[in-house]
C-alpha cells in the first residue's frame, strides 16, 4: 500500500515511524510546507516524491491513501480534497474546526465508500485500550473521569518548540481527544455539558485556559481541566473512577488509585498509539471495513464542541 503523508513537522514525523514499522506499506510522498525541510524528512525516510502542494501527491495514480498531519484549519478541506481524489484519508485530530465542515466530510466520506479516519489516538493507546476491555467485560463502569490537559504555549511553537505557522486550539484540539474518549469509553452519548473560558490572549487570540463538564447518558460525568498557561508536568492525565477500582493514565503507563502500575505492554502489538492507529487504518482498507474512530463514529464529539463553542461566544 502507497502512502502519502502531508505534514512534515512534530507529528508527520511520529507518522512516519509507526508507517515504518508496517509491513507492505511504503511512504511514497511527503508534502510540507517549507521544501527543505521537508526534503530533510524524506531523506530520513527514504520517501523519493517531496512537494509542497498537496494536489501534486493527489495526482499520482500509485497512491491509494493519504494521512494528513496538517494545521486544524486545513483539516476538513483537505480530506474533502483527498476523498474527491479518489484516495482513502486518515486526518489527525481534529476533524475540523466547526461542525458544519465536519459533517461534509462525513458526508462525502459516506458518499464515496471511501475509508476516512480521524486521529483520536487515545482510542488506541494501550492504557486506555486496557480500561476498554474491562469496561466492554463487564468489569468495570466509569462514575467519572476527571482530566487534565496541560501546555506551556505562550507563545505559538510546536511540539519540537519549533515555531508555528497556525495557532492551536485548546476546545477544537485538545478538547477533542477527552470529549471522543468519554463517549467511546462510557458508550453513553453526553446528554449535558458545560464550559467556561479564562481569558482571550492578546496576540494568539484564543482562550489559554478552560474548564469543561460533560455528562453521559448512562449517569457517568467528565470534568476536564484544560491551559496552555502551564508552566509544570506538561502532557494530559486521565483519572477513570469506577464502581470497582480507580484507574489514572499517564501519557503510555497506567496505575491503580493506589499508584500500582499495570503491566498493559501486551495488550496490542505496539505500545506506540499512533503506530496503531496507523495499523487500524492500513487493516480497514485492507478489509474494506468501517476503522474506529471512523469519521462518523467520531462526529458525535464534534457536535459536543459545537454546543460548547455555541456556550462560551
């Protein structure tokens, strides 16, 4: 299978790495913003097609999908670009950036019978995959799930503390990961949710702090502490408390309530959560089938957000 990925930056690399752990996959084109440093990347990785316009790896014919690792904004009109391409599309968190370009993507998704993917990688990494399967046995039902997301970002760099040529979003982004894993680990839908924003930075022009408070269907609640003021233990940690046990995720490790940590090192093949979601999307195409955190199944979150963003203007 031929890939082309668009994104040469912190999270194209991470991309590029679990491809290359895949067998009978091969990265054919990598599209970047800046040429050099994009032709840097694909030295690394043997890529031989480099650009920076992604219609050019649209237009080659050997290319059967896409993964776009490309600033939020371009999210929805590139994957409408690579579904009417013919090509089959994995696009990182998140989907878009407003509920209306989300749904057309879902649409022309449906439309074309193409295999379209969203990057809710916390569906796939192993901690949160444990919990899952305790969950789906019967063993286990979340009451709440407390969280944090925190960044220093003051100023707009990346995850390499390169800086970047679009600004990030603490509700569209960082939300977004909490809000699918809530309802994808619950399987409840949110019936009520909540925000409220600190205040508006005076050059990024977004909100660097957030508090949400979500609430399922099934009783469980979701309290979410976001801030990219943070200046300490950056990253996002999830606390499960459940009706027979307390579980807290940090980053790819997972303990009890009582700081045991659980061996989850074999639940998949890879502890990397983007090289399975990378393996997802690859065995989807492969099998013709629907992938998890396909763009319908994720929809849900982004009509949350939408009712959030509604909220807090």
């Amino acid at each position: 299978m031929k890939i082309a990925l668009a994104g040469a930056g912190a999270f194209g690399v991470k991309h590029l790495e679990g491809l290359a752990r895949i067998d009978g996959v091969e990265v054919v084109s990598l599209i970047g913003r800046e040429l050099a440093k994009t032709q840097e990347v694909a030295a690394r990785f043997g890529v031989r097609h480099v650009s920076t316009d992604l219609a050019d790896a649209l237009a080659i014919k050997e290319v059967d999908a896409v993964i776009l690792c490309t600033p939020t904004q371009m999210h929805a009109s590139q994957s409408i670009a690579c579904l009417t391409a013919g090509k089959h599309v994995q696009v990182e968190i998140p989907l878009a950036d407003s509920l209306k370009d989300a749904q057309a993507v879902v649409a022309l998704a449906k439309e074309t019978g193409l295999t379209a993917m969203c990057g809710h990688t916390r569906r796939f990494n192993p901690s949160h995959q444990w919990v899952n399967k305790r969950i789906r046995s019967g063993e286990f039902r979340i009451q709440q799930m407390d969280v944090q997301t925190y960044f220093f970002r003051r100023t707009n760099m990346n995850a390499l503390g390169q800086p970047r040529s679009w600004t990030d979003h603490l509700l569209w982004h960082h939300a977004a990961h909490t809000v699918d894993l809530f309802q994808y680990q619950d399987g409840g839908k949110i019936v009520a949710a909540n925000a409220v924003q600190g205040p508006i930075h005076p050059t990024l022009g977004i909100a660097m702090d957030m508090s949400i408070q979500l609430k399922s269907s099934t009783g469980a609640i979701c309290t979410l502490s976001l801030s990219f003021n943070n200046d300490g233990p950056l990253g996002t940690f999830f606390r499960y408390i459940g009706d027979t046990g307390t579980y807290i995720a940090r980053y790819d490790d997972l303990f009890t309530g009582k700081d045991e940590k659980i061996d989850v090192s074999k639940v998949d093949v890879s502890m990397n959560g983007i090289e399975l979601q990378d393996r997802e999307f690859i065995a989807a195409i492969r099998g013709r089938r629907e992938p998890n955190a396909g763009v319908a199944q994720v929809l849900p979150c982004y009509e949350v957000l939408h009712r959030l963003e509604q909220q807090l203007a």
